[in-house]
C-alpha cells in the first residue's frame, strides 16, 4: 500500500527555480538535518546555498567513496577532527571533509503527467509527476572561488563530484581545501550552493544565437550587443579575458603568499593591499602567469542572463599547458541586468599548473552553458535580493574593504 504524503508536480524541463525549491523543502526533498531547518535566506533565483556543520576532519587526501560511504572513506584516510560551532582554522594546502547541514532525499522514480491514477510500486513520501527524473548539482559561491578555497560536494558511493543522481538518500559533505589564505569558518558558513534539475536540456549553439539576437547576452566594453557574427559558440558561449585598462588602473590580482588568515565572518573589512598584489595596465597585450600562482581577472565581456535562463561557466581546455579557470560556476537569472544595463563582466579566478603561461588581451578563456529554467524565478539576482556582485566590473571577494 502506498504511502505517498508530498505529491510534486513538474510540467517544464529545466533548472527548479526558487519557488520550486521551496516546494521540494515543504515535500522531504531537500531538509536541513535535525536542529538545522532550512533558512528562507538560503533560497537564491535558482540554487540553495549549502551550510557547513558542526565538525571538520582532516583527511590524507582526496577521494570520491565510489564503494563506500563517505564516513569510511574518512575514517580510512581521518588524521584528526575538531569542532567548527565556535570558529576555527583551516590551513592553506590541507584537506578538510565538513558534513553539511543539508541532507536530500530524490525521488527514485517518476510518474508521467499524462496518466491520471498512481501506478507506482512500494512506499513514497514523494510523489513526483514529471516528464523525468530530478537530479542535482553543486558548485562553490562566488565569495569561495575569488577567496581561493577550493570546494566539491561529495555524496556516499559516488563516483563523480558536485553531482547527485535520481533516488540519492542521504547526508552531504564538503571538500574544503584553502589554497592562498588561512580562513576562519564556522557552523553555517554557507561556501557552496545546489541546483536541482528537472531533465538536463542545455542550449544548442543555434539557441544561444537565436536567443542574443532578439534578447543580448553579450556587450562590448562599452555596453553595447555583440554584433551576432562576433559572439563566438562551440558548445558554449564563449568568453576572453581582459587585460586593458587605463594607465595604473588595475587590471588584476596576483594572491600573496603567506599571510594572515579570513574570518569568513568578518566582511569589507580587510586590505586588499595585505593579501593581493595589484596588476596594473603595461604598454603589452600579455601576461605570463607564474605557476601555482593565483589570480583575479574580469572577462573582456559584458554578459547578462535573462530572467528566463540560467547559466554556469565552464573552464576552457586551451590544449596547451593546464590552466584552471573559475572555480565558481553558477550564473543566477538576473546577472548582469537588463539588456539597457549592458551587462556585467564576469570575474575569472586563474591559475596556471605545472608551467609559466603566456595568456593574451582577448585570449578565450572559459565557456558559458545556459538551461532554461523550468519557470521564471519569483525573484531574480540583483534587483530582488542582496547581490554583491551586480554589475561588477573587476571586483575581490566580499571581505576586502570596498573603494
């Protein structure tokens, strides 16, 4: 006898916007863990941010379960855990495992919209009508990836990371590794975010085109559309970094090495000059990047996300040496304004492996995929909520004191 008590109702493919996923919260689908609820401010156009718990490990190394659960992973590879509800460090280069505060029960399965009586086997606490399955993806926020802290999502008997598949039950856990700086976290940090799809329906090249031509994605400098013949698909919507600027303007920043830590807590409040070395405009149109060195870029680009997408940006294989790009991927619906707006740059956090790498003025450096939401979001990124980073042109993290 079925036990159904939530009944979820998709009728459109695409990422679940915030009104969806406050649906799936109501229904069992996405719940804080005991004691933790879900927050109402966790609710972004298109993703929910994802807390941190009440304890850290610090393991060997990294791992995916594959076979196992995530706890006997750690426990194979625990050196020591400690505490987080009251703040403590974590150290640039070591791998931490936080469990989250979040745990996810998908539905296994799906009925079709189309039939009217319930044929499903077994007991369900969800019922979702739907032409698919719900899966989920996470990424790191922003602040996380311009703050250089290197973040996955990891769930038991995984194989890949950052995504969740139909019928996952259970906790979640964090992959924090800092890269530049010693930070200073605590119970409910929130350094990552989710979205849940319903089917997986990324734009063709041709829709990129067709959806600029009548409603810009992409602006010159000055704010102006790209001329269709110069906006550059493969699989993407492509986007270059720029290194013009005017005469000592900034045009990036080098992380320095060694210094105090960030109190994840405490923001606008640091100097930039005490933990980033300015890169300012030379007479070349290169830069040669030092290896394991990180930087902060913004794109040649303006771009912007209409109300009806949503984005998420993609490193760029250059096929020679191995340069990452953007740890921090997702575009909310609203980025960037209106098309009168013109657009906003996005910022690429960069670093080269292994080699010195020659990058250029207009050099292609990461793509963008864009999906359609599955209905147009109740609220939208900068013009509803409190967005940091709304029509930013080169912009650090949050924490560093503002000019």
């Amino acid at each position: 006898m079925s036990t159904t008590t939530s009944e979820v109702i998709l009728r459109t493919k695409g990422i679940l916007p915030i009104q969806k996923l406050k649906v799936l919260n109501e229904a069992g689908v996405i719940t804080g863990v005991d004691g933790h609820p879900i927050q109402e401010d966790q609710f972004q156009p298109n993703s929910i941010d994802l807390r941190l718990g009440e304890k850290a490990y610090r393991v060997r190394s990294s791992f995916l379960p594959e076979n196992e659960t995530v706890q006997q992973k750690i426990n194979k590879l625990h050196q020591y855990s400690f505490s987080i509800e009251d703040g403590a460090v974590l150290e640039p280069n070591c791998v931490y495992i936080i469990p989250l505060l979040e745990k996810l029960k998908m539905p296994a399965s799906h009925f079709s919209p189309q039939k009217k009586l319930f044929n499903g086997n077994g007991d369900q606490s969800v019922r979702l009508v739907s032409a698919e399955n719900l899966t989920a993806k996470a990424n790191p926020k922003s602040t996380t990836g311009r703050l250089d802290i290197f973040t996955r999502v990891i769930t038991d008997y995984s194989h890949r990371f950052e995504e969740i598949e139909p019928g996952f039950e259970g906790n979640l856990y964090l992959e924090v590794v800092p890269k530049s700086f010693p930070i200073k976290v605590r119970t409910g940090h929130r350094l990552n975010q989710l979205r849940i799809r319903h089917g997986h329906t990324v734009l063709t090249d041709q829709d990129l085109l067709r959806v600029h031509s009548g409603d810009p994605l992409l602006f010159d400098e000055s704010g102006t559309p790209l001329p269709l013949d110069e906006v550059k698909v493969n699989n993407g919507l492509f986007l270059s970094v720029n290194l013009h600027s005017n005469e000592n303007d900034v045009l990036g920043y080098k992380a320095k090495k060694h210094r105090d830590l960030i109190d994840l807590d405490k923001i606008n409040h640091y100097e930039v000059s005490d933990f980033w070395e300015p890169i300012r405009s030379a007479s070349e149109d290169h830069l040669i990047l030092e290896p394991e060195a990180f930087y902060i870029f913004a794109s040649k680009e303006r771009c912007r996300i209409p109300k009806h997408l949503a984005a998420e940006m993609i490193a760029y294989d250059t096929g020679s040496g191995e340069l990452r790009t953007h740890y921090a991927g997702f575009f909310d619906s609203g980025f960037g304004g209106s098309a009168e707006d013109g657009g906003a740059r996005a910022v690429l956090e960069v670093r080269s492996h292994d080699v010195p790498f020659l990058i250029e003025h207009g050099q292609t450096f990461c793509s963008m995929n864009f999906e359609p939401n599955s209905e147009i979001p109740d609220i939208i990124y900068g013009s509803d909520i409190k967005s940091n980073y709304q029509g930013q042109g080169l912009k650090l993290g949050k924490h560093f004191k503002q000019k």
